[in-house]
C-alpha cells in the first residue's frame, strides 16, 4: 500500500469520471467493479446534459455546470469521449422557474412557435453516446495510469485493507455496500427505433410523473423514453410500457410511429434524497469519500461532483 492509493468503487460515469480526475492528479488508482461499464446503468441513459431530479439544488447547479463546461469543450474537439452539441426543446420548461444555473448555459431561450407549439426552451446541449462515452473513459484512466478490475466488493474494509482512500461510487449497491436504505431506484424504460430523420432532440418531464416523454437522435438509434418509476426494481422491459413510449413520442413526431425497433432497456437509476458527497474517516485513520445517489442527472453532474470528491479524497490524505 502506498499513500497516493486510491480505490473507486463502481465504473458508471461517476465511478469512472472520478477514478480519471483522482488518477491525472497523480493518484495510483483502480477501479473495483462487480461488472463491466457497459453493463450499469449508465450504459443505458440517454444522456443528455440536463440537471434532472437532482437534489441539493445548488449544488448540483454548480456540479452540472462544470460538466457542461467539460462536454463543450469535448465536443469542440471534434466529439471526443462521444459527446455532441445538439439542439432541441424542453417541453413545459420556463427560464424564471429554473435555478440560477440557467443565466450560465449559453444559447438557452424560450422556443418559438415554429420551433414548439406549447410552452418550452430551446437549447443546444451536450447529447453523449454512453457505450463510446464509457469506453473513452476507461481508455484516459489507463492513460493516466489507473485500472480497472472486476471485483465484488461485500464491505468497504475490502478496499479498505488496500488502499489509504477509498471513493465509494456504488450507487444503488450503496444500500447493502453501506447500509443506505435512502438510496431508492427510479425505474426508466426506453426503446431505440431506426432514425426516421429525427436529428433534434425533444424532452418532456414533470419531477413528479411515473411517465416522461423523451427521444434523443444518437448513432446507434433514436432513443426513445420514458419512465421514472420510483421504487421499482424489475430489469424486464414492459412490452404494454414501451408501446405507450412509442406513442407518446409518435405524437410529437408522428413519423417515429412506423420506425422500426431495434431494442428495449431498462435502467435503474440510483437516487437519494440529496447526493452523497462527504468523507468520513475510519477508526483506524482511512478515509471514505462517498459520491453517490444522483439519480438520472450522473451524467449531467459526473466532472463536477468527480472533481469534488477528488478534492475531498486529496485533502483527506
């Protein structure tokens, strides 16, 4: 064991984010992973840039500002890591309703009629190819020197006994890693259909409904949503669901109704009353930095809330 040891526990965006910043910081770092990247649920997010059911308010603000600020420059760049400006609208949205994030995204206004029928904004963010994302994320952590392993991990004094900092980025697994009964699935369905030309993309979701409305344009389909099912656990896509998704889509794009399906997913995202964010320091002297409970915004937060934790887990040690 050396001092500049750091285990993350986890490899969705969080966990992987967090293990590039920790390991460009000159940290030894490995990631312990009970399964491949591609095969949590961020593989299956949407992903687009949005601060979405997120708490602490603020704080996430901040968070998912300097992810934004990430993504852009990653985009620039010719897309690297999979991330792409795209335009589209934020059905039911109103720029006095949101936080003071907003004054800082570049582009962000109120839609016109030719561009919306209804209330809405439109804006030009970041829309990120996970499966490319993950996989370029995994790629700069070896770059830097870090690793990936695929390991259970029953209780934190696992990587405990091998490391000075650990970052537990376990999401869901955080209720049995560390007894977090306040992290609680959301259920979300979606369904990819071959692109009928759709190339913006359209959201429409209200915090408190089981249902959302969304289709993001990406390579490999045009994704199709959606569900917020708090509290539900099955895996198993809903065929009478994903029939009501293609409708609610093919309402707002009717030509999305005759497209052909690819695949049905199902993710569960980790969320919590507010996101875990903290270090704590064992009896015997390590540290614990969690970063956790971030519901369908890892993605929108991951630079941000990864950049904290490496702070937390360098000032730690």
């Amino acid at each position: 064991m050396r001092d500049d040891d750091v285990i993350v526990v986890g490899s969705g965006v969080v966990g992987l984010t967090t293990a590039v910043v920790c390991a460009e910081l000159g940290r030894r770092v490995r990631v312990w992973s009970k399964e491949p990247a591609e095969r949590t649920t961020s593989a299956v997010a949407g992903a687009l840039w949005w601060p979405y059911r997120i708490e602490p308010v603020a704080a996430a603000g901040d968070w998912a500002l300097r992810s934004l600020a990430v993504y852009e420059e990653s985009a620039a760049r010719g897309g690297l890591g999979g991330v792409r400006m795209v335009e589209g609208v934020l059905a039911g949205k109103r720029l006095d309703a949101l936080g003071p994030w907003a004054a800082r995204v570049a582009g962000l206004r109120a839609a016109e009629p030719g561009e919306y029928a209804g209330q809405g904004l439109w804006a030009r963010l970041p829309l990120i190819d996970m499966p490319v994302h993950l996989d370029w994320l995994r790629e700069r952590l070896r770059a830097a020197g870090g690793v990936v392993e695929e390991r259970t991990v029953g209780r934190l004094a696992e990587p405990l006994a091998e490391a000075p900092v650990v970052v537990n980025c376990s999401g869901l697994g955080a209720r049995e890693l560390v007894g977090d009964e306040a992290v609680y699935p959301v259920r979300g369905q979606l369904v990819v259909v071959e692109n009928p030309g759709v190339e913006t993309w359209f959201t429409a979701a209200d915090a408190g409904s089981r249902t959302t409305t969304y289709f993001f344009p990406q390579p490999g389909g045009l994704l199709l949503g959606g569900t917020a099912e708090d509290g539900a656990w099955s895996r198993e896509p809903d065929p009478a669901v994903a029939d009501a998704i293609v409708a609610r889509c093919a309402a707002v794009r009717p030509e999305i109704a005759g497209a052909r399906v690819l695949a049905h997913r199902v993710g569960l995202r980790p969320a919590r009353h507010r996101v875990r964010l903290e270090r704590e320091r064992t009896a015997e002297g390590r540290v614990v930095v969690h970063n956790y409970g971030h519901g369908g915004a890892g993605v929108t937060v991951a630079w941000g809330c990864a950049e904290e934790a490496a702070r937390l887990a360098g000032a730690a040690s």
